[in-house]
C-alpha cells in the first residue's frame, strides 16, 4: 500500500468523526457518548468479540450518524456465511485493520528509512455493514442488569483501581503530585451515572501517572497536549462506561474543550487514531485490576 493511500484512511476515519461531532444530535455530543444499557462496545458478528481502539469510535460515530440501533457488525462475507443478506443500496461503513509491514526492497526515500531495522504498524481501511443494514438476521437477547446492579459495579470497578480519592471541595481533580482524585460530594452531582462518569474520568488522568502508562500529563489548560490528553480521557470513559452498562452524557464543560479537540483532529489526521489508541491501554489497564477479567472490552 502507497503512502498517499495510508494517509487517507486516516483523513477518511478522521473526517467522519470529525462530521459526526459537528452534526451531533445535542451542541456537545461527541460519538463517545451513549445511554449505557442500550449502547455497547461495537461487536463483530463472526467473532463475538468487541471492536477496540479506534474502531470502537468509528463505528459508533457511522451509527450516529446514520441512526443504527444495532451494534452489531460485519463485511458483506461474514454476513453471507451467517445466512443474512445486506439490503441493496446500502453503503458501508469504515473500519480499520491494523497491518505489519517490513521492509520493502521496492521503498525508497522517506520509506526506506521509516521501515529499516524495525516493523511498521499501518492502518488499512476495511467495509463493514451494521445489522440494521441486512435482512435474515434475527438478534439473540440479552439480559441487562438493573441500573442499581451496574452502578453498584461501577463503584467496585473504580475501587478496585487502587487510586486513593478524597471526596469534598466543588471540583473534580487528580493531582499527579500526591497521585490522588479529589471529587465533589455525592450530593453535587444530578445522579448516580454521572457521578460515576467523572469519577472515572479522573480515574482516567491517574492511569497515565508515570508508574502506571506514563502519559505526559504536563499541559496546560488551552494546549495541544492539553486537549489531547483530556480527548484521550474522555474516550476512555465512554469505552469503559459502556462496558459497565452505565450513561455516558456530554457535560456541560466539554464547551470548553470542543474546539480544541476539532483543531487537533482537523490539523492531524492521526490525532485521533493515537488518542483512541492510549484511551484503550488505559482501559485495558482498568480492566486488569479486576478480580474478573472478562469484560467486552478484551476481544
């Protein structure tokens, strides 16, 4: 694959998420935000496994868009071999295979010095339709937890983290310094799923301490590094929220960070790709504090 073709699955991926949060349904709705219960992580219908990184936001950005209730996905063959038929004229949603590349004699310049003495990792755009898209496809049911089970779970998942809070103040805070979360009182927040999407938002800041995934959490308030780190915590905590089955709704302070992420994502077409990226190690680094290990997430 050229280049010039690699980069535009990124600018492709990039621009559909970047239309997606334009023409969200609500002024600071990001493809990162869902009801809980009924949004999941995307699954692939052949494997049974949840998409990850920047394939989870992707797909959750096309169904936006295009009002797919399903989260069920996949290409045109794997929808063949379950018996099921895509409908004519429906168009196929982007996703992304990551793919090693070597060494290649044929490279020159530029190439030649990227891929010497070590592999490349590149992206490489694939077609996907989602289960709304087909006829002959008939759902299984799944049961759901009451929302006072899954909240209950989501205050044992954060605790088990093992990252000391302090509740008290009006602001919701992790100081890298004494490596703690500091939040408001239960009583500030307008209920239970959102006090446990910004504690764990915070919790998210605190994944990337230097003895846990080592982030650069140096930016101030305005920069790129800044912006970054907090689009980064932001997709996190909606992939994790919907593995716990619990809202993840915009805030009301995301105002103040919308313009900043589309200028990150409008000047880079990868930014997003490695804000999904870490967003994933980070949650892979949640779920392995766990004393059970088997969420969605994992596949």
């Amino acid at each position: 694959m050229s280049a010039t073709a690699r980069i535009d699955v990124y600018r492709r991926v990039t621009d559909e998420i970047i239309a997606a949060i334009e023409a969200g349904p609500g002024r600071f709705r990001m493809p990162w935000h869902h009801d809980g219960a009924a949004v999941s992580r995307p699954v692939n219908l052949a494997s049974g496994k949840a998409y990850r990184g920047i394939n989870t936001v992707t797909l959750w950005a096309a169904a936006q868009a295009n009002g797919y209730a399903s989260g069920v996905w996949a290409t045109y063959r794997q929808w063949l071999a379950k018996g099921a038929q895509v409908r004519k004229g429906e168009h196929a949603s982007l996703a992304v295979l990551w793919k090693d590349v070597r060494r290649d004699d044929d490279a020159t310049g530029d190439e030649v010095q990227e891929q010497k003495g070590r592999p490349r990792v590149f992206a490489r755009g694939f077609a996907v339709f989602n289960a709304d898209q087909v006829d002959g496809y008939v759902p299984a049911q799944q049961a759901i937890l009451p929302e006072a089970e899954r909240l209950a779970q989501a205050d044992t998942f954060i605790a088990n983290l093992g990252v000391k809070t302090v509740f008290g103040g009006s602001q919701a805070y992790y100081m890298p310094s004494s490596d703690t979360v500091f939040m408001p009182p239960f009583s500030n927040f307008r209920d239970a799923a959102s006090f446990a999407a910004v504690w764990l938002h915070e919790m998210g800041h605190a994944s990337g301490a230097k003895h846990r995934l080592d982030r650069d959490l140096t930016g101030r308030f305005g920069s790129a590094a800044y912006a970054a780190e907090e689009c980064a915590v932001e997709i996190l905590s909606g992939f994790v929220l919907a593995d716990l089955g619990i809202a993840h709704y915009p805030r009301p302070d995301h105002a103040a960070y919308i313009a900043s992420w589309l200028e990150v994502l409008k000047n880079d077409p990868r930014a997003i790709f490695t804000a999904a990226s870490k967003a994933q190690q980070a949650a892979d680094w949640m779920h392995a504090r766990q004393p059970d290990q088997s969420a969605t997430a994992a596949a």
